[in-house]
C-alpha cells in the first residue's frame, strides 16, 4: 500500500513570497490533515479535511494560510505571503475516517525555511 | 491553548537499559496516543490508549492511560539502537502533541 506523498520535500524562499505544497493522501482515506511543526515542537494541526469539507481549521492562520482539497483527494496547502516564523516542516496525514480510532499515516513532510 | 508536557526533554541511555517518559494535559482526555518520529520522517503511531488505567504492550513498548485521564506513560524495555528518535505523545483526534522527548541510544 503506497503512503503519503507530499512535495516538494524542501523549499527555500524569501519572506513576502508565497509558496504551496501539496499532498495525495493513502488511497481511500476520507479524512485529510495538515500540520505545521516547527524545530523542537510537537505538530500543530492547522486543518482538517472530510472529504472536501473542513471539519477544523480554528488554528489555521487564515489571513495568509489556505488550503483545499478538490475532488476530495489531493490538497494543497498555500501560504502567501510568507513570513520567517513559517519556517517549519509542513506535514499531511491522512485517516480511514476522522475519529482517533482510526490511526493517521503521516507524509515525510515538505521542509520550509523563508529567508 | 491546551499543552502537553512531555518529560523527559531528552534522555541518553545505554542500550539494553529501559526506558520511561510521561506525557501529562490540563484537561482530561478520553484519548491517549504515542507517535515516534524519526529524522526527516513524519510521526508514527505506536500505541493507542481509550480506558483510563488502560495497560497495552506493543512488543518492546508498554504504555499506560493515567486514573486521573490528565496524564499517560510510555515505557520501552531492552533499548535497542533503532529505539532512537523523538517520541511525542497526542490526544484525541491529535489535535494536540506533547513536546516530544528526544531518546539516544548508545551502543
């Protein structure tokens, strides 16, 4: 069974430019997660996806922070514009379903580092 | 927001040594789970927790679900090299992650 893909797996860019990952999430997994870790911490989930629809984003930074998940698949996650507190690995994951009683299978992740 | 305190930070032990770190929350959880994470790799789950008192085993691993629901521990016997990475705790739905604690194992 193939994993999650993320990519790019690095990106360096300067701050006020923008930047999207994306993410393919285990074949038949309904429920879709982003996560932001930064060096040292524990991940912080930004946003999470049933299908389609957003199930949680309450700590996704919306005023430069977006995410979509068309066709209730693949995702992409796009900030813009960066800034240097957003360098972090950005992580997706993905569930059969959305409950904790479905085990969540983690992509390697995109490292990002603004400038 | 609520924070999950993992201790310790970072533990540096000889192989075949046992291991123990703890995971506590300011709120009660009816979800206990244990990621590892190794470098350039997204978190793993290991062991998943749903009854306070809860004791399940995963090979090497045991990990408890705290009486009070606010707290669970992790324990790793025989440490083995490939044992080395951040361990993180989560609870329900991993909307929230501890701060990880750091384990090397020197052979």
């Amino acid at each position: 069974e193939a994993g999650v893909a993320q990519s790019p797996r690095y990106k360096i860019i300067e701050k006020r430019q923008s930047v999207a990952f994306w993410c393919n999430p285990i074949s038949g997994h309904a429920t879709l997660y982003w996560y932001q870790q930064i060096l040292g911490q524990g991940p912080k989930l930004l946003i999470q996806f049933q299908n389609n629809g957003v199930v949680d984003d309450s700590q996704l930074p919306k005023d430069r922070f977006s995410a979509e998940r068309l066709k209730g698949v693949d995702s992409t996650l796009k900030i813009q514009p960066a800034k240097l507190e957003d360098s972090a690995v950005y992580l997706c994951a993905s569930s059969f379903e959305g409950s904790s009683y479905n085990e969540q299978f983690f992509g390697p992740g995109t490292r990002l580092t603004v400038l | 927001g609520q924070q999950l305190n993992q201790s310790p930070q970072s533990m540096f032990i000889q192989e075949g040594e046992d291991v123990s770190m703890n995971c506590t929350s300011s709120s009660i959880f009816n979800t206990w789970l244990w990621y590892k994470q190794d470098p350039g790799e997204g978190p793993v789950l290991l062991i998943a927790l749903y009854k306070a008192g809860e004791l399940t085993s995963n090979g090497r691993l045991t990990a408890q679900f705290g009486i009070t629901r606010k707290d669970s521990f992790l324990n790793i016997s025989a440490s083995i090299p490939s044992d080395v990475g951040i361990y993180f705790c989560a609870g329900p739905n991993q909307f929230y992650f501890g701060t990880g604690t750091s384990l090397t194992v020197i052979p």
